[in-house]
C-alpha cells in the first residue's frame, strides 16, 4: 500500500514551507518599512524636527519595529505562532544587546533606542503562550 502525494498536499507543504522560510525576511521588511513610516509621520506633523523631539521620534519608532517584527512573524508563522513570537522577540533581545556592546561612543542614542526595540517586541510577545495555537 503506497500513499501518493496529491496536487493538494503538496502544494500545502510547499505553502507551509514557504511561510516558514519567510518568517524572518518578511518581520526584517516590517520592521524597516513601519520605522521609516513613524518617523516620516512624526516628522511631518513637526514632532520630530528637534534634538529631543527627534530622539522620541527615533523611540516611537523602535517601539513600533519590535510590535512589527514579533506580529509579522507570529501571524506569518503557520503553527506553533507562540513560540515564534516567543523566538522572536529573543533574537531582538540578542541583537539589541550585541548593539549595545558593539556601539562605542554612541551608547547614550544606541541604549534608548534599543531598550525601546526590546520593549516594543515583548508587548505583543506577551499575548502568545509558547503551547498555545492560534
């Protein structure tokens, strides 16, 4: 007895590997495009053109990346969402310490902005259980 793939099957293995090979490409593209987007809008509306109204943009920003990225994977994702969200905002966590370590003289703008990208990933990460499926 021999069990052959259909057309169906296979192409729902090939969706589900794709997805899973996108994850972490398409959280990147999300978190560059809604930086750009937040601080484009702050700027705009004359927020964002001074010193510390700049930096509070730059913060905003950061907050919005790290929702961006932990959403954008978690919804991606085609199971285990929680988990992956849960991965994700571990490997923003890695990323924003290596930045803090390797920033040199710049760490007074690096520490706020990365703290901010931390924070802004555990909000939505805080919603998913690792064992939970959504």
């Amino acid at each position: 007895m021999t069990i052959e793939p259909t057309i169906k099957t296979v192409t729902a293995t090939v969706v589900i590997v794709l997805r899973w090979v996108l994850v972490l490409p398409l959280a990147a593209v999300a978190v560059l495009l809604i930086d750009g987007l937040v601080v484009t809008l702050l700027t705009r509306a004359g927020v964002a053109d001074q010193t510390t109204p700049w930096l509070l943009g730059k913060i905003t920003g950061h907050l919005a990346m790290g929702v961006a990225a932990v959403v954008t994977g978690a919804w991606l994702a085609p199971v285990h969402k929680g988990l992956t969200a849960w991965v994700l905002l571990a490997l923003i966590v890695v990323i924003s310490v290596v930045s803090l370590f390797t920033s040199g003289l710049r760490l007074p703008l690096i520490g706020p902005l990365a703290a901010a990208f931390v924070v802004g990933a555990v909000l939505p990460a805080l919603g998913y259980r690792p064992g939970q499926p959504r």
